[in-house]
C-alpha cells in the first residue's frame, strides 16, 4: 500500500498556495474582530489590540489547511507525525498550567483562552487519529464515494435504531422512571434531568407540526408562552391551581396557533417559518409591553406550586392542612418537590408521546404525512390542505401550552425574558437534528443539545457558539437529521408479513 | 405639517438602511431560494468593524472626518464582505441540492454562532460612539416644528442613491450581472451554458455582505450605539420589506425598505413607540396574506 502512496502525486506548490490563501482569509476574518476589542471603560485607550491572537490563527489555520491537503494527497506519515508531536506538547503544556501555577511554559500556548488551546488540541489528536488511519488503512474518507458510504452507514444506523427503538424505547424509559432514585442523583443532575425533559416533550410537540405535518414553525415559543402566561395570570387572578389551569392553558395555546394558522398555514414553507418567527416575537413584545395586565419586563411571580392531589410539597403547610410529608409520615425534605416535578414532566411527555404515536395511524395524521410529502396530490384526493394543518398546528400549540404552563410553575416566575427566539431555534433544532419525525432522535438530540451544555456549564460563555456551531456541522454533514430514516407509518398489508425478507430493499 | 415633514426625513432615512440589507436577502434568495437568515447578523458585524475602525482611526490621529469616513467605509466593506463569502463557503455550499430546512437550519445555526462570537470577542455592553457628522439644515424655523435635514441623513441618502445606481448598473451591464439573472432564471440551465455557478453565488454573497456593511456604518452613525444583538431585529424588518418588494426583486428591495422604514417612524410618532416593531411583522404577515408576491414580484408558478 506504501507504493500506492507514492505513485499518486502530490502538488505541493498549489498545496502550499491553497494554505496561504485560507490563512490570507483567516487573516481578514479576524483583523478587525479578533485582533481589537473595543474598551467599555471610558478612561484609558478606547481600544486594546491582541493582533497575537489574529497571528496565531492564521498560523494554524495554514498549517492545518496544508496537514489536510497532506491527507488528501495520500501523505499521512509527515501529518501523523507533526499533529502527534503538537497534539502532546500541547496537551502537555495545558495540564502543566492547570496543575501548576505561575507563567513558566504557559507563554508559548497560542491563545490566551484556555478553552480555544483544548478545541486546538483536541482538533490535533483529531487530526493525527485521521493520519494514522490513513497511514495503516490506505482508504480516504475524504472523497465522495467515501461520503456517499457513509452516508449509506448512517442511514442504515438511523433504520436499526428505529427497528431498536421498540426494545430500548421501554428500556430508556424504565431508567427515566427511576432516575430520581439511582445513587448519585443530586439536586442539580435532577434539575438537569427536568429540563431534559421539558425540552423532549417540546421537542416531541412541535415533531407533530414540523415532522409529521411538514410545516416549519419558528415560532413554537409563542404557544410555550401563552401556555406560561395563561397558567401564570389564571392561577394569579382567579386563585387556581396547577392542574385546574394545565387544560385551560392547553386550549389557549392551541386557540392561538388556530389564531394564527387560519390566515398564514397556505403559504409555502419558509415564508411561513418567518410568519411564525414573527409572531414568537409579537407575543414577546406584547407580553413586554402590555404592562398592566402582563406586569411587564418585571415578569408574573408568587406562581402557585402544583400539588399532589391537594397535598402541597411545604415545609409548613398552613394550619388544618397537610402536606405531602405529613400526610404520608415522611421526613420532609426539599428534594421531595423536584422529584415530584420531574415525574409531572415526564408524565406530560410520555403523554405527548403516546398521543403522536396512536395520532399518527388515525386518518388525520395520515394525512399530515401525505400532506408533508405532496400537497398537490392530496388536494385532488380530497384533503382539506388548510384544516388539516390547522389541527397539525392547534395540536402541536396545545402541548406547547402543556409545556408552558409546566415551564411557569417550576420556575414560580415568568416573564418575557424567557420566551425569545433563541428558545424556538433551540426546540426546532432538537426536532431537526434528531431527524425529522423520529421520536427517539428528539431524544437523543435533547439530551446532546441541552443535557451536555447543562452539564457543562463552566464553559457558560462558549455555550451558545458550540450550539451554533454544532447546528452547522451535524446539518452539513447529515443534511437530514442525525438519525433520518423515513418510512411510511403506514404500509400495504403484503408487506408486513411473509415479506420481511424483501423489506430491506424496498426502503426508500 | 412640520413635524410630519419630519417623519418623512427620519424614516426616509431610516428606510435606506433597512432597504440595503433587505439587497441581500432579495438576491439569495432569487438565486439560491433560501432565506439567509444570518444576513442580519453579516449587517452586525459590518457595525462592529465600522466602530472598531473609527476608533482605530482616532487613536492613530486621523481626524479629518471625510478621510476617516471613506477608509472606514471601504475597511469594513472589504471586511465584512469575506465573512460574507465565508458564510457561503462553509455553511451554505455543503447543503446546496439539500432539503430547503437544512440551509434555513445551518443559517439560523450560523445566525447563533455569530451573534456569539461576537458577544464573546467585544463584551455584552453596549458600544458608545461619539457622533462623527454633526449640524445640519434647518427648515420652516418660523413654524410650529422645526424640521432639519441633518447631514448625516443627507449623506446616508446619498450614499444608499450612489450604490443603488452602482449596483444596478452591476446587474443590468456586466457580464456578472448578466450571470447573476441567469442563475435566478435557472442554476442548472446556467451552468449547463458556461457560467461558474458556484463563483456567481459567492459573489452574490460577497455584495450582499457588503451592501450590509455600509448599513452596518450607517447604522453605527445614526444611532451612535451598536450592540451584538442589533442584527436579529434589523434582519427580520429587512427579510419583510424583501417580502413586501416582491422577494427576488431588487428595486422592490429598496421600495420594500422605504416603506418599512416610513411605516416604522410615522407608527412611533402618530401611535406607540413600544408597539413599533409589531407593526413591521403585522404588515409582514398582512403582506404575506393578501399580495404573497409583494409589490412588484412576479408570481410563483407551481408545477406538478
């Protein structure tokens, strides 16, 4: 395989003229950005310069360029070699600065921002594992066929774990079950886990409008919030409690999206994405602005708590009263309320859950499935186009609501903050990047997108552009979803039994 | 009379600037038909680059307005305009030929990204710029209401009316204009014919960006502050006076522009300031309901 290498050839001037021109542009980028931050003090210069910064990125922007042009070229040797060689120096110096204090090798890293030097270094074992590969296994994964392959691989990975789905879905939902008593589990992994949670059922709400239904919403957060408000100024006004106001709150929501769907659901798909879009951010000015019945930018607080059929999670519950741990002799104990959070939570996405799978065999949600893949053809076999989105979009509002109202009785406040745009892309990337229409890939991209973020949340401040970030990569790299794999709900009957052998081929 | 006088300027102006991002949105979308949601955020960092410019400028002592002007607004064309282009390279090629959610999906994941790597390079905080081009003319002085035409809204006007003629004279008489309608007419016909069509898109994308940035500036010296959100708002308003124009049209981009723009100063000043930015996406929405071509759009046919 060695000699393969070799006979390929290999143009190292344009190779070298390729990486100069990406470190040029790398240069541009960052000159102004990087390179000069504005001061907000007023006293001293208004700018300060890090042009160290800009020189360091153009560097490794060219040498990375030309490693890959390396790989491309069949060269890896050099490539695992130098990456390696940067990957451990690198490495090394980043663990000698965490373990010792004082200046000393630190100068010689390329960024004053410890979390950039590990993405550096972390890209360099990325880059040297590549080169090994490419150095014992003489395959390039570079190329198209390569692509296409994989491609091939995924989708049959996102088949198998659908096919799979039937026995680990009860298996993951059995450890949800649990989860509150695995040893391990404190206070802020619970909180993590009801955000998880939250989001799922989110998540597996607006799959009804935009993965069954085919109608990108970027507005799902309007529905979140009326759910939220609609609990919160019930509850406040009216003295009612959380499961008094849960379907109340559900059929505001779902009479907004109705609302809203009846004039705009007959436009095409991404005029009606901005539609939505700004009616999410509507509803955020007007709860921002309508000061005397929304209480304004000062948010909605004092939301009552939800009970346990009457008994309320105190510490003291008010006289002739009991609470959850006297009335069933328990030691109180704060905790009791979040686990109790959690299981409403879970209940409600199990039931989110549950309604879109039965839904989806009843004729309407055929039809959201017919709908989603040609309207044109389901016009002249006589579906209603308009109504039978408009229940696409009044159901999915309805468990936005659901999930609203949740949302403001675990927070016990709520206010316009809390329901901004970035909350629509966060849920829409969940459904989109977990392929659309799959279930379990709602679950997998809310515990990757919000589970992962959470639980690191010392890198708060690279948060958000990781999350951009990984919404462009796993697009571009699987443009459908991370586990897309589309198949009819429903099929003739010749090909369920008797056929099963046929049924690999026939996938689509 | 003074006073609506007045909200014409202001909102004249006001409308030039949202009228040179909605070219952005207008042209991406006649030639790759997808909403490129992080437009707003290109016309961001085309702010960012113009105050870190005039600053720049300031410490080295440059302090002849025009002088630092014209390096500013060519500093931060050129600038802006690679992100522009990079933005294509890396968000947008990859997925052409992809399922339309994709690109919106990697444009509101770009939109995200940027936003922060911006918030994370310059702070949170609002950035304060002293204003460069102060005075103004003064009309009607013995009225009611004095109106000024300040000269900063007269260079804003001239400005935006120079590169309207540029840009248009660009797509009626060169052969990249010529090659620009050709790939909004048809991608594969173009290429099939000769033309490099991934080179006409990132030119589209480096105009587009551009065109951002001196709105960026002007934005910058209207308002005399700038922060890392101001994208979001500025994008949306710009997306639907695209739509209102008639998507794909690049006079209906402008006139779209204007119209917010006047819509948007005559909402504050005869009714609510609070509720102005719900009256740019009502008229959206209305727009979209009644006249889903906008103004002077050409109808969309749909073939089976």
């Amino acid at each position: 395989m060695h000699a393969n290498h070799a006979r390929t050839p290999f143009d190292l001037g344009a190779a070298l003229k390729d990486a100069g021109l990406v470190a040029g542009i790398v240069v541009l980028l960052t000159v102004a950005l990087v390179g000069a931050r504005v001061q907000d003090i007023s006293s001293g210069p208004p700018v300060v310069f890090r042009f160290d910064d800009v020189i360091a990125a153009a560097l490794l922007a060219f040498v990375g360029r030309f490693a890959i042009a390396l790989l491309r070229g069949g060269r890896p040797r050099p490539v695992l070699i130098a990456a390696l060689a940067f990957a451990l120096g690198l490495s090394a110096i980043l663990v000698h600065g965490v373990t010792s204090a004082g200046p000393g090798l630190t100068r010689l890293l390329p960024f004053a921002s410890p979390v950039i030097n590990w993405v550096i270094a972390i890209a360099a074992w990325i880059l040297s594992a590549r080169a090994a590969w490419l150095q014992w296994h003489a395959t390039s994964t570079l190329d198209a066929e390569a692509r296409e392959a994989r491609e091939a691989r995924m989708d049959r990975l996102g088949a198998m774990v659908q096919t799979w789905a039937r026995f680990f879905g009860p298996l993951l939902l059995g450890v949800a079950v649990v989860l509150p008593f695995l040893p391990g589990i404190d206070r802020r992994l619970l909180d993590i886990a009801i955000l998880v949670v939250t989001y799922i059922m989110l998540g597996w709400g607006l799959n009804i409008v935009v993965g069954l239904a085919g109608l990108l919403d970027l507005g799902y957060v309007a529905f979140y919030a009326v759910g939220a408000y609609s609990y919160a100024l019930l509850a406040l006004y009216f003295d009612l409690g959380f499961w008094t106001c849960l379907p109340f709150a559900g059929i505001m929501a779902a009479f907004a999206g109705i609302l809203l769907g009846f004039p705009v659901l007959r436009l095409r798909g991404d005029y009606l994405a901005i539609v939505t879009l700004g009616f999410g951010e509507m509803i955020r000015i007007i709860l921002l602005n309508w000061y005397t019945f929304t209480n304004g930018p000062d948010g909605l607080s004092g939301i009552p708590r939800p009970t346990l059929f009457g008994l309320p999670f105190t510490a003291n519950p008010p006289e002739g009263q009991a609470s959850f741990h006297s009335f069933f002799g328990l030691e109180y104990s704060p905790l009791d309320r979040i686990v109790f959070l959690y299981y409403v939570i879970l209940g409600l996405a199990l039931v989110t859950n549950l309604f879109t799978l039965r839904i989806r065999k009843l004729p309407v949600g055929r039809a959201w499935e017919a709908l989603r893949e040609d309207e044109i053809a389901c016009r002249s076999l006589g579906v209603h186009p308009r109504n039978t989105k408009l229940t696409a979009f009044a159901i999915g509002a309805m468990f936005g609501g659901f999930g609203g109202s949740f949302f403001a009785t675990r927070q016990g406040f709520v206010s316009p903050e809390s329901f901004t745009f970035i909350e629509s892309a966060m849920i829409l990337a969940i459904v989109v990047l977990g392929g659309m229409g799959s279930q379990i890939g709602v679950v997998f991209a809310a515990i990757l997108l919000i589970g992962l973020p959470e639980v690191f949340r010392e890198l708060n401040q690279y948060r958000m552009l990781a999350f951009g970030l990984a919404m462009v990569a796993i697009m571009v790299w699987r443009p459908r979803g991370l586990l897309a794999h589309r198949e009819p709900t429903v099929r003739l009957a010749d090909h369920a039994p008797g056929a099963a052998d046929a049924a690999p081929e026939m996938r689509t | 009379m003074g006073y609506f006088l007045q909200q014409l300027i202001n909102g004249l102006a006001l409308g030039m600037i949202y009228g040179l991002i909605a070219i952005g949105y207008t042209m991406v979308y006649g030639i790759v038909g997808m909403i490129n949601f992080a437009h707003g955020e290109i016309f961001m960092i085309g702010a960012f680059i113009s105050i870190i410019t005039f600053l720049v400028l300031g410490l080295v002592g440059v302090g002849w307005v025009p002088l630092a002007l014209l390096i500013v607004l060519v500093a931060t064309m050129l600038l802006t305009s690679v992100y522009g282009w990079a933005l294509e390279r890396v968000a947008y090629r990859p997925l052409r030929g992809s399922p339309r959610l994709a690109a919106l999906i990697t444009a509101i994941g770009m939109s995200i990204f940027l936003q922060n790597y911006v918030q994370l390079l310059q702070g949170a905080r609002n950035k304060p710029l002293q204003p460069v081009i102060t005075g103004g003319a003064r009309f009607l002085e013995g009225g009611d209401f004095t109106v000024t035409l300040s000269y900063l809204q007269m260079l804003i006007i001239l400005v935006t009316i120079g590169l309207m003629v540029g840009f248009t004279m660009l797509i009626n008489r060169t052969a990249l204009g010529r090659a620009q309608r050709a790939c909004q007419q048809d991608l594969g016909m173009a290429a099939l014919v000769g033309i490099d069509v991934d080179r006409t898109i990132s030119l589209t994308f480096v105009m587009g960006a551009s065109l951002a940035s001196v709105a960026g500036l002007m934005f910058l010296l209207n308002y005399g502050v700038i922060d890392f959100y101001i994208g979001f708002l500025a994008g949306v308003k710009a997306f639907t006076a695209a739509v209102l124009g008639g998507i794909g049209s690049v006079p209906g981009a402008m006139l779209g522009g204007l119209l917010i723009g006047l819509i948007e100063a005559f909402w504050s000043a005869y009714f609510t300031v609070e509720y102005k930015d719900v009256a740019a996406f009502a008229i959206l929405v209305l727009v979209l309901i009644f006249r889903p071509t906008g103004l002077l759009g050409k109808p969309e046919v749909e073939k089976v």
